[in-house]
C-alpha cells in the first residue's frame, strides 16, 4: 500500500486546504492537492493526498471511500504511478 492517495469526484468547492482537513480526521497529512485546469484554475473534480505512513492511508481509505463530501461520495484509491504520454509533440504526427 502506498501512503498516496488518489481521490475523485470532488465537488468544484473543494480546495486543497479543505481536502488536508478531511483525510486529517484519519492521520497525518503530508500534502493534499486537488488538480486545477492550468488556463481556468477550475478544479478538475479529483486530487491526490499524500498521508504519514502506510498504515494511516489505509485507514483514510477505507473511511472515507464512498463518503459523501461537499455533496458528492468521492472515490479513494492508491494512486498510480502517472503513464508515459508519449514523446512525441502533436498526437503523434509527423510534419
């Protein structure tokens, strides 16, 4: 188990500092952040929470997983190392 977390379907008012105080309940937060468009700083409905230890990640999960937060039950989940995009520029295409 890693102590990242993946956590989605978080409602538009979510921000970081909201999103550290509901995983704190469950154990010690490193770093929680949820994930902006880069042109319109709208959320982008998920986000990723970094706690202490395995243990306490665990423990975050399994209580907050489904629960109902600013209206909507996010989903958590370890997350995944990030997938190579490509090196390529422009979809692929050669110009």
């Amino acid at each position: 188990m890693s102590r990242k977390l993946y956590v989605g379907n978080l409602a538009g008012e979510i921000d970081d500092a909201s999103l550290r105080k509901i995983f704190a309940e469950h154990g010690a937060v490193d770093s929680a952040e949820v994930i902006k468009d880069r042109i319109t700083s709208q959320s982008k409905g998920f986000g990723f929470v970094e706690m202490s230890s395995n243990g306490e990640a665990q423990a975050a999960m399994s209580a907050l997983h489904g629960s109902e937060q600013g209206g909507r039950p996010i989903k958590v989940s370890e997350a995944k190392p990030r997938e190579s995009r490509g090196g390529s520029f422009g979809g692929g295409r050669r110009f």
